[in-house]
C-alpha cells in the first residue's frame, strides 16, 4: 500500500484518528462527570483515580481533556464545513463568470481579510453574546475567503486543460462542465486544504476560548483550561502542560495529515481527464 511509504501521511492519520475517537467516547463514556468537583482532592497529583490528576477544583484532568476535545473537533468540522460550503460556491462562480463577477467576489474576500477571527468574534460576542456557537461562526467566516481563493485560482488552470475544451466540443455548458469535470478535479486540493484548516480551527478555538470569547464554563474546552491553569504556572504548572500538549498533538497531526494527503493526492494528477 502506497500510503505506508509516506510517514507523515500515517502518524497525522493515526493522531487525527486518536482525536476523533477520544471525542467520540468521551459521548458515552469518561471516568469522570467532567463537571464533578472534589474539593478534598484538588491540584491532585496523577493517581490511580485520577489518571493525570485533578485541577484547581477538583475537576478530574483526563475527563475534561476528553470532553475538550468534542468542542475542538465541533468547531473544527462545522467551521470547514461553512468555508467549504460557501467559500467554494464563492470560487467555482468567479472562475466561470469573468468580468465584474469575478472582480466583486475577490474584492468581497479581500474585505474580510480586513475582519481577522478574534476581531469578527469580539462583534459577535457583542451582538450575540460569547459561546460555541460565537467560535463557530467567526472561524467558519474567516475560512470562506481561503477556500474561495484557492477553489478560483485552482478553477482557473483547470478551465485551460484540453478535458474542458473537448467537453465543450460534446456541447456540454459552463455549469455542466464545473459539476462535472471542474470540481471533481479540485477535490484532491480541497481535502488537503479542510485539514489544514481544522487544524487552524482547533488552534483559533483554544485562542477563543482563552480570552473568554469562545466556549464557556462549564463546558470544557482545552482553551479555557489553559486560562485557568495560568495563574499555577508555577505551583502546579501541569494543569497547562496538558491541555497545551492536547492542542499541539492535535494541530500537529492535522497538519502531518494535510502534509500526506499532499504527497499521496499529487496535484499535478489533475492533468488527467475524466
């Protein structure tokens, strides 16, 4: 098997794949209620009981660091999700309708070039108030502008290529064309590019979450936990280390799987037609 030869490809996999289960068990099954407080056993050191400890109040580590885990993953699938969905609609429109349409809709992304994440999620958070849905929204807007930038300029080259010239010659139209022939050849680029996004969602959701913009209390988020563990740096400086080692191995794997999928899906096998 092809992939077994690109390491990137199978430690991002592997990684991403631990990510996904640890957020879908922690659904059914934690050792703890996350939400349970032990006053008597706070700061706690890892125990038998407490696999990585308590923090400062009481909360079990291992069970908030699960539970975190389903924020990040939400955020992430539904925030690459939005910039999919509309950022390449946004792109396929402006490489088939040159002139003022294309024109209009790269002047739109620029615009929001102008609105990065924290600050689109400081509007929202005065117009709706802080919360998960706050991360989603504004990391789903700032990914819109990306996709749609990268499905045009991809969209642009294939429309050159001799497929598209001899689907015009079947009499074939511009929208058949871009449903037929113009995405399913984006896709490899688009996969690449939703897993490099994820993983900028995880890492904005924690940064969201630290400044009290994103997910809120009593729902745990590894960014919020990093907030709370930056008073004890140095009296119980592991109640940072875990959740900061949480979002690393995460963002890490997310990008060495976008790496892989790179390698493996090789844009220049877009050439071939179908």
């Amino acid at each position: 098997m092809r992939w077994l030869g690109l390491p990137s490809l199978l430690f991002g996999g592997l990684i991403t794949t631990a990510l996904l289960a640890c957020a879908l068990l922690s659904l059914v099954w934690t050792p703890y209620p996350p939400g349970e407080q032990n006053f008597h056993l706070r700061e706690a050191p890892p125990s038998a009981q407490h696999w990585l400890g308590t923090d400062s109040y009481g909360h079990d580590i291992f069970s908030q660091l699960m539970v975190g885990a389903q924020s990040s993953v939400l955020v992430g699938v539904t925030a690459v999700a939005i910039g999919l969905l509309f950022g390449v609609s946004l792109g396929l429109l402006a490489a088939l309708r040159k002139g003022w349409v294309e024109e209009a809709i790269m002047r739109l992304t620029d615009l929001s070039f102008a609105f990065p994440t924290i600050l689109a999620a400081i509007m929202l958070r005065a117009a709706y108030g802080a919360g998960l849905a706050t991360s989603i929204a504004a990391i789903g807007i700032a990914s819109i502008p990306i996709f749609a930038r990268i499905t045009r300029a991809s969209a642009n080259v294939l429309w050159q290529r001799d497929f598209v010239t001899a689907a015009r010659a079947c009499g074939k139209g511009p929208w058949a064309i871009t449903r037929e022939h113009i995405l399913p050849n984006l896709l490899s680029i688009l996969i690449v590019q939703a897993t490099i996004q994820f993983a900028i969602a995880i890492l904005a959701e924690a940064a969201l979450s630290y400044l009290g913009l994103g997910t809120q209390y009593p729902t745990p988020s590894w960014g919020r936990m990093l907030s709370e563990a930056q008073s004890k740096l140095f009296d119980a400086p592991m109640l940072a280390v875990y959740p900061g080692l949480a979002i690393a191995l995460a963002v890490m794997g997310l990008n060495l799987l976008g790496d892989g999928l790179r390698d493996r899906l090789d844009p220049r096998l877009m050439g071939s037609a179908r």
